[in-house]
C-alpha cells in the first residue's frame, strides 16, 4: 500500500511484503538482529502449529471456506502467521544489507 504521495506504507502490506518503518531503519544492527533470531523461532514452530489447526475443527465460517475452496493451508492463522513472519524477516535482512551490518 502507497500513501498519498505515493511512497510505499510502513508495515505488512496486501501483496503478502513487508516495508520497514523510518524508526526501524533507524535501529543499531544489534536490534535488527535480534528481531530476526525471534522471527527465525517463529518461523520455525509455525509449521507444527498449522498441522495442530489444521486437524482440528475450523473455528469459523471464513477459515472453512478457505479451507474447502483455498489452496493448502488456506484458511489457517499459522499459514498466515508465517507469511507474514518470512516477509518481515526478508525486509529486515534486506535492512541489514543496507546498512552493512556484518
């Protein structure tokens, strides 16, 4: 998503990506590192939590629907979890390039 002036919205945008906020670019690298090694656990445990969601019952009508009519995982709050894990992950090790972290 763009705002008006047409410079991309900080946050998770619609498209499935991910665009750092002005005060994440401002972070040391120590802290941008730190959020990926939480996001890399996450990323890690989400693949077990949607095989638990997806044996069980779906809570809602919607997350049915995606389920019958959707593609694999459609419908699951882990599947969604994930991608947007994985998207902040990416902008954040795009980040870290940029501002040369080793």
């Amino acid at each position: 998503m763009q705002d008006m002036a047409g410079v991309p919205r900080a946050g998770y945008l619609s498209n499935g990506t991910y665009v750092v906020s002005a005060e994440e670019e401002k972070l040391p690298c120590r802290q941008i590192k730190d959020r990926l090694d939480l996001l890399s656990g996450q990323i890690k445990a989400l693949p077990a939590r949607a095989a638990l969601e997806e044996s069980s019952e779906p809570s809602t009508v919607g997350s049915a629907l995606g389920r019958m009519f959707g593609g694999p995982g459609d419908g699951l709050k882990a599947t969604a979890d994930f991608q947007r894990a994985t998207a902040e992950s990416e902008a954040l090790n795009e980040l870290l390039v940029k501002k040369q972290c080793t």
